[in-house]
C-alpha cells in the first residue's frame, strides 16, 4: 500500500465504461494526467502499439479490447461473432510481439468464450461471457503478481538497496508491499531507461507514491554503480523467460546482469511463469521499433540531421547470468525455471536438456 492508503495510480490504468476503454497515457505520465479514449477494439490495439500503456499495462488492455470486440460482435449470428472476436484477439496479440501476457490474456478470454464451452453463442450472449472472462483473468493477474512479490520479498534483506531497470509495473508493486508487509524497508536506484523513461516517470513516481525516495540513475550509470557498491541487487521484471531461462526484458537488462555478475550482485527476475511455446530464444521474436524514436526524448529531439537511429526495443540475457527467476510459485535458478510446471505436468528440460 501507499503511504496515503491508496493504491498507486499506475496499478489502474486501464478502465472500461459504459462505451469505451480509457488507457492512461504513460508517455506523458507523471507530468500529465491523460487518459486515451478508445471507443474500439482497433483503438486499443494502436493504443497499444503507440506505447501508450507498457509493462503489464497491455495485459489489461487487451482484456478491455477484447471486451470492446465482443460489444462490436452484438447482433452478429453464431459463427460471425466467434470470427470477429478471434479476429480482433489475433489483431491484439500482433500489436507487442516480443511479450506474451498479451497472448496470453486473449486466449484466456477466446479459452473461456468461443474456443471452450460457447463456440455457437450469438453475438449478445458473448459480450456478457466475454466481460466475464476478461475480468476473471485480471483477477488472477493480480493474485499472480502478489503471489510474485511475495516470493521475490522473500529474497530481499531488510535495508537491501535494489537496483531496478525500465518499470516492472505490478510485480514491483507487489513485491514492495509485500516486503512491508514482513517489516523490511528497501532502498531503491531507478536507471531512467531510454528512450521513453520509464525508469524515471514510471517506477521512480511510483515509489515516492509508496512512500520511497529512489535514486535516479542513467542507464550508463549501472556499472558504475554497481562497482562503488551503491547497490545490493538488481531487480527487474521480463516480457518473456523462455523455458530454458533466457531473460527478454527492455533493452539495457542485458547490460544491467553484466554489470550484476562483474560486481557479484545477484541479479533477480521477476515474471508469472516461463513460457511453455519458448523452449529457447530462437523462439522469441524480438521487437525493432523505429529508430527514429530513440533520436527524441519525450517529443524533443537530441540528436542532429543526418544521424541514424537503431532501437531494439528489448535484449535477451542469458541464464547463466540470473541468479533467480522468481515465478507465482516460487524463486528458481535459471537453468531450472522449467520446473516451475513440475514433473506432475509432464514438463521437463527443454530441447533434451539434460537434468541437473
């Protein structure tokens, strides 16, 4: 919780109305206020897209598309609607492809709806059942990020000053009022993250909100400061954490585990669960966003004619370099984080990995 009782503003950013969804605008957040209306399932795809919402942000968002989906869908005969839901949730899930919470949440809307027990429903019986199943896998979002935090706590020492990179949203957010909860007070160093900032907009707002006062870091900082021992551990969330624990997170976390494992800081990763669909890295597709965006720094532009800009919006780590990966069921050494589905579920080593 907040100092103030309240839960951060960022933890609701996303809400639906009688005949929209409203996303907050974290490209202009903290400075302004905004909330970007989105009247349908496309808006909220090219809110999406425009990097309106980030981090978990998008799960919720894609929860809301597909609830606005199913509102466009009334009337539409049996057959017609389950086509335009699937459609709008494939149109969802192309919009970030590196991070699969957004598939993820879309095929639990599709799994609840018309590809599980309402494959024939009418279009008016959907937006009820849709509503439904939206709301329910945001539920257990949340439950999975405190279960997260709660874990992740666990690791921290009382007083232990946590490094963060780019904005881990809920799993943050759990992670502090869980280490509250238990008596211990973290100290934190936010690296600002380039080229939208979301280290210093997002997380560093967040924390004072939660009665912190974190240090500002530019993303150059890290080494340094890891090598003056200003920091007792990295912490960070990840898009996505393939079965054989490779880390894909904002670009720069790479650079972040180096530095951790240069200056032996145990570097932690926060993330639900691997993705069974990933069993290494080559079955990630990594993000290129526009160059052109890391020539601008919130809508001003740092760099002169005639440069070239190169973006790769996020970069894998490899497993040797994590200390933990931290599921909704507990903390485990990279190389095993398979074992988070357990024998009882017939996972086991990816690609013939041998058991260790």
């Amino acid at each position: 919780m907040s100092t103030t009782g309240r839960r951060p503003v960022l933890a609701d950013s996303v809400r639906i109305t009688e005949d929209a969804v409203e996303i907050l605008d974290r490209r202009v957040y903290p400075f302004e206020h905004r909330w970007v209306r989105c009247a349908t399932s496309e808006d909220v795809a090219v809110a999406i897209e425009r990097m309106v919402t980030q981090s978990t942000g998008p799960s919720f968002a894609a929860t809301a598309g597909m609830t606005l989906a199913a509102r466009e869908a009334r009337g539409e005969p049996p057959g017609v609607a389950a086509a335009r839901l699937r459609g709008a949730g494939e149109r969802l899930i192309a919009t970030r492809p590196t991070n699969n919470h957004i598939r993820d949440a879309v095929e639990a809307v599709l799994a609840a709806t018309v590809d599980g027990p309402l494959p024939e429903a009418h279009g008016d019986e959907l937006v009820e059942a849709v509503t439904r199943a939206a709301a329910e896998h945001d539920a257990a979002y949340l439950a999975s990020s405190a279960a997260m935090g709660r874990h992740a706590a666990a690791l921290l020492d009382d007083g232990a000053r946590v490094l963060t990179h780019c904005w881990a949203d809920a799993y943050l957010i759990a992670t502090v009022e869980a280490a509250r909860e238990v008596g211990k007070r973290l100290e934190f160093v936010c690296t600002e993250t380039r080229p939208y900032l979301q280290g210093a907009r997002l997380t560093a707002p967040t924390l004072v909100e939660m009665g912190y006062r974190p240090t500002l870091i530019t993303d150059g900082m890290v080494a340094s400061v890891l090598s003056d021992g200003l920091a007792d551990v990295a912490l960070t969330a990840a898009d996505r954490v393939t079965m054989d624990g490779h880390v894909v997170n904002k670009v720069g976390t790479l650079g972040v585990a180096l530095a951790a494992r240069a200056f032996d800081v145990p570097y932690y990763v926060i993330i639900p669960a691997p993705d069974p669909r990933a069993p290494g890295i080559d079955d990630v597709v990594i993000e290129r966003r526009d160059g052109d965006e890391v020539l601008h720094v919130l809508g001003t532009r740092t760099a002169g004619e005639g440069v070239t800009g190169h973006y790769p919006a996020f970069d894998a780590t490899p497993p040797h370099l994590v200390t933990r990966i931290v599921t909704e069921r507990g903390a485990y050494p990279a190389e095993r984080v398979w074992e988070h589905f357990g024998p009882a579920n017939g996972s086991g080593p990816p690609n013939g990995a041998v058991r260790t």
